[in-house]
C-alpha cells in the first residue's frame, strides 16, 4: 500500500475511535449526576450524597465532606474536598478525588474515583 492510503486508514480509524467514545459518553446520559441526590454503600453503611452542580456534600450519618466540583466533561469530575468532620479519615481539605463515570444504568451509576493515587469502584443510586 502507498503511504497516502496507510495515512487515510489510520485518520478514518481515529475518527472512528473518537466518534465511539463520543456516543458511549453520551448514551451514559451522565448529566443526571450534575444534580440530584445519590445513595452508596452496604447495608448498616449507606451514604448519602447531594449533587448541585459545583458542589458536592456526603452525609455520613452526623459527620460530612463538602467538596467543590469542577466537571471535566459530563462524565467526568475533580471534587476538591473542602471540609471533612469524619474522625480519622484518611483523606482531608485539599485533597482531589477525579471520579470517572463507567457505565449508567436506569437509576445506578457506576464509577471509578481516584485520590492519592488509590482508585475505587462504586455505585451511586439516584433517589432523588
């Protein structure tokens, strides 16, 4: 093959690559998560979460993160904690957790979050 035919296979595939991801973000409908409020966690441990556009607070029974959000995309955010009261929790004020958006379902959202170079898999239920 002549290098003008390779180039133009190889500009037709990233284009491609680019329009799939393009379509799998957007059939996420991410969106819901900009606002709204979200449960997480197990049983006797469930958290609930309030999502309001740039700001972001976890409920942990009588303890709380308020973070602020700034969104990368509409699947993707850095929440910048702004206060924690959680005794002993091992992230705090400053700290930047990126949560990436994988896959939603109905009313489940499912996510990877990175903070300090550990990363997490969870789910958020919208409840409201």
């Amino acid at each position: 093959m002549n290098k003008i035919i390779k180039a133009s296979i190889g500009i037709i595939a990233l284009i491609l690559m680019t329009l799939t991801t393009t379509y799998a973000q957007s059939e996420n409908n991410c969106n819901q998560l900009h606002r709204g409020t979200f449960t997480y966690g197990y049983a006797d441990d469930v958290v609930k979460v309030v999502f309001k556009k740039k700001k972001h607070i976890e409920y942990h029974g009588k303890y709380y993160i308020k973070s602020k959000l700034v969104w990368v995309n509409d699947c993707e955010y850095n929440m910048t904690m702004k206060k924690v009261t959680i005794p002993d929790f091992p992230f705090g004020k400053g700290d930047v957790m990126n949560v990436k958006i994988n896959k939603v379902e109905g009313d489940k959202i499912y996510y990877t979050s990175t903070v300090n170079g550990l990363s997490f898999e969870g789910m958020f239920t919208k409840i409201e």
